[in-house]
C-alpha cells in the first residue's frame, strides 16, 4: 500500500523489502518525509503546516469533538459500512481511508469510531500528537489508524490503493493545490471518492433566536442580536487589520496562497461524477471575542500568521491590545456573536 520514500517501490511498514530502507516511527507516527513542516520562500511549490500553531489551533475546545466533524465522520463511515444507522455501522476491514491533513485529527478520531481502516497522514508531528490526545481523551481507540507524518505533494502510497480520501480545509494552504488534487486522484481506486464538507447557510439567526419558546419570551430581540454581532465583527476586522499595519512596514506580509481556487473546476477535470448531500443543522450559539478570536491571533493560530518572527508578532499585539482596553474598555474581550450553526454540505468527488 505504501510507497518507499528512498526508491518509490511498494513497500509494509516497517521495511522497504526492495532497497531494505525502514521508516523511522517517533511516538506511534511513521515518519515517511524530512520535508519542512513549511516552505514559504523559494521557486519550489510552497505550503503552510501546523507544526507552530499546534494547541492554538482549536485552544480550549481542542478535545472536543464538533457536531458538524461527528455528522461527516457518519457520512463517511456509512459509504464503507453495513448497518442503517450510525450506532450500527460496522466498517468494512478491506476498505481503506486516507485522513490527508488530518490535523489534531477532528474527523479520523469520531472516524475511528466506526472501526474504519485509517491513515491519518500529516506534515506536523505537533498535531498528530494532538489526535492522539483527542482520542485518548474521549475513549476512542486507534487501533485501527495508521498515523503518518507525510507531504500531501507528494503521498506516500501506492497507485489506486485507497477507497477513500478527506482532505479538509487544507487545499488554500498550499501554492498549487491541483498538484495536490492529482496525487488524489492518482492513490483513488477507481470508483473511490474523494469527499469534502463545506458550510452553507442554514435558519434566519434573528428569526431562531428572537422567537418566544414554550410561552417563554425571548432572551434577545432581533435589534440586540444586529448590534453585538456588528460590533463584534467591527473589532474583530480592526484587530485583525491592525495586527498586520503594525507588521507591514517591517517588510511581514499575511501568507496567503490558494485561498481563491475553485475546487469544483479542478475536481471536474479529473473525477467523473460529482454528487452533493446538505445535512441540516441550525442550532443556535453564542460565543465572545475571548472564547475564540482573541486567544486564536494572540497565540499565531491563524496559517497567515505561523511565519510572524516571535518577538515581532508579540510587540504587535502587546500594542492592540493596549489601545484595545483603551478605547472600548477592559471588557471588550467579552464582546458576544449570535450565530445559528451552517448546514453541511458534503460533496464527493467520484473517480
């Protein structure tokens, strides 16, 4: 199933039985590339890893496994499982899944769950632990998940060996994602889907969270709920802009590669069908600038920032935070948005 990284011969772990190379392993992870974990500079293909951002990336909800993660783990599971409902899905053992990018691991840990065959392949080790953690965490076993440090331009794995592959928010990261989109399709059996999820709007916020409950009036009126969520998008755009006004003159631009490309325009020159699912969700939440924002810039936890030098980026936001607290008060931080949760659409790419 695997490709050699010495002489790209098919290979099983541990050893290469053609040039005898063996993978190193450093804590469970099979370590397939010596790539950097980021390439932001040259004429070669470049990319952003998370090996930086690491527990900034998702903070205090780092164990938490996410409804909208939960439904398209299902969704994914039941195209290789038997058994109607979620509860029952039993996975197929001949099937395999490639987690690509798979981050602190938000969809192969509730994956894992089904007893699915996984690799979970990523550039960082950091966030490969963290998957480890996740799983640990909410008492799921990865028995059944073979967890691969790997360069997503260049997979490790045999031609057409994989039934199916996630590869979620991490295509705009890098400098040429139909590179990326080929060694896909390359590593697909034929027949095998390549599957995404993306947001779509879903209820009307004002409408789902002014209306009265059970005889209840309710907690917000619709000209609260339009205030605190103009407000807190104003600090959030003004934060952010002055964040980077701060580092511009210093020649420290926002990296920003792929964030523009259309997926489906790529997709349809490679794959043969393309067939779409939107799972409704809508429930309503509230979060503050504190609980999310805030902690994610003031720790480099957005992929823009992960090249910021340390003493640059911490003399910045020592600075606005500073005329933060003196213009809109020590409290700004808890600056509340009222949201209703995106449906999820899942598309999958069919070779």
């Amino acid at each position: 199933m695997f490709l050699c990284p010495k002489c790209n011969s098919k290979m099983t772990l541990p050893s290469c039985s053609f040039c005898g190379h063996t993978i190193p392993r450093l804590n469970h992870i099979w370590q397939f590339t010596d790539a950097p974990d980021m390439v932001i500079d040259g004429d070669k293909d470049k990319y952003i890893g998370y090996e930086h951002i690491g527990e900034n990336y998702s903070g205090s909800r780092k164990y938490l496994l996410e409804e909208r993660d939960v439904l398209f783990a299902e969704e994914v599971s039941s195209l290789i499982s038997s058994g109607q409902e979620a509860a029952q899905l039993s996975a197929d053992p001949d099937k395999i899944i490639l987690d690509l990018a798979c981050g602190d691991g938000c969809f192969t840990v509730p994956c894992a769950k089904s007893g699915a065959r996984l690799i979970a392949g990523d550039i960082s080790n950091t966030m490969l632990r963290l998957l480890q953690e996740k799983a640990a965490h909410n008492h799921i076993s990865l028995e059944n998940v073979t967890l691969c440090r790997m360069n997503a331009l260049a997979i490790p794995l045999a031609d057409e060996s994989i039934d199916i592959v996630t590869a979620n928010s991490m295509l705009h990261l890098i400098s040429n994602p139909q590179k990326v989109l080929c060694e896909i399709y390359r590593i697909l059996k034929k027949g095998g889907c390549f599957i995404c999820q993306d947001d779509r709007p879903g209820k009307n916020l004002r409408s789902d969270l002014s209306h009265q409950e059970n005889g209840h009036p309710p907690k917000y009126n619709e000209a609260q709920i339009q205030a605190d969520n103009e407000k807190y998008s104003q600090l959030v755009n003004a934060f952010y802009s002055g964040y980077w006004q701060k580092l511009m003159p210093q020649g420290i631009l926002p990296k920003k590669y792929s964030w523009k490309f259309d997926r489906d325009q790529l997709c349809s020159g490679l794959f043969s069908t393309r067939e779409e699912k939107l799972i409704p969700r809508g429930a309503p939440y509230e979060t503050t600038l504190e609980d999310g924002f805030l902690p994610r810039i003031i720790n480099r936890g957005f992929s823009d920032q992960t090249h910021v030098p340390k003493d640059a980026h911490e003399k910045a936001i020592h600075e606005l935070l500073d005329e933060f607290h003196e213009k809109y008060g020590e409290d700004f931080g808890r600056t509340m948005f009222h949201g209703v949760e995106d449906d999820l659409l899942i598309t999958a790419y069919r070779k």
